[in-house]
C-alpha cells in the first residue's frame, strides 16, 4: 500500500515537469518562425520601397518625404519617425506599425 502512494506522489510531482517541459520546447520554435515571417516580409518591404511608402504615406500623413527616404524600410526607423512626428512613445508607435503590418500582409 504504502509503494502505490509513493508511486502516485512520483507521478503527480513528474507530470507537471514533464507538461512544462514540453511546453519550453515548442514555443520558441513558433516564436522563430513568427521572427523569419517577419523579417521576410520587411525584406520584401525594403526590396519594393518606391511602391510602399505611398502606403506608408497614406496611413501617417505627418511623416516628410525625407523621413520616407530615410526610412528605406527599416521597421526600426519607421517606428522611430512615427515616434517622434506623433509624439507618442515608441510602444505606441510599434503598436501601430504592428497593426499596419498585418493589413499589408493581407493584401
């Protein structure tokens, strides 16, 4: 009697382990793809940026035709002219390059 309850208590002390193991391995393979589906597409960004920045353009009216030519689809600097033409923080202006992103992957 005394070796089932210790066998239960081995058990139930090793699943939850064995689930958070499993759990580890998975995630940052999903979060790497996520990051080269990214990096993809702002490749193609960057590769036709004549085309784009009429895009870009249209959703942040405020940005100059120099913000766009130095931008040259560099998310990072699009974030950053964002930033500083709206004056809003950087996690505002990433929210909203984020959002962008996913109706230009839409189309």
């Amino acid at each position: 009697m005394r070796s089932i309850a210790i066998l239960a208590a081995v058990t139930v002390a090793i699943l939850p382990i064995a689930g958070h193991a499993q759990t580890t391995t998975t995630a940052p393979s999903t979060g790497t793809s996520m990051k080269q589906d990214m990096d993809t597409m702002w490749a193609k960004i960057k590769g036709s940026w004549t085309q784009t920045k009429g895009a870009v353009k249209e959703q942040w009216g405020k940005l100059t035709d120099d913000d766009l030519m130095e931008i040259q689809g560099r998310r990072e600097k699009l974030v950053g002219k964002i930033q500083t033409r709206y004056a809003i923080s950087q996690e505002q202006a990433d929210a909203q390059v984020s959002g962008w992103e996913q109706k230009y992957r839409s189309n």
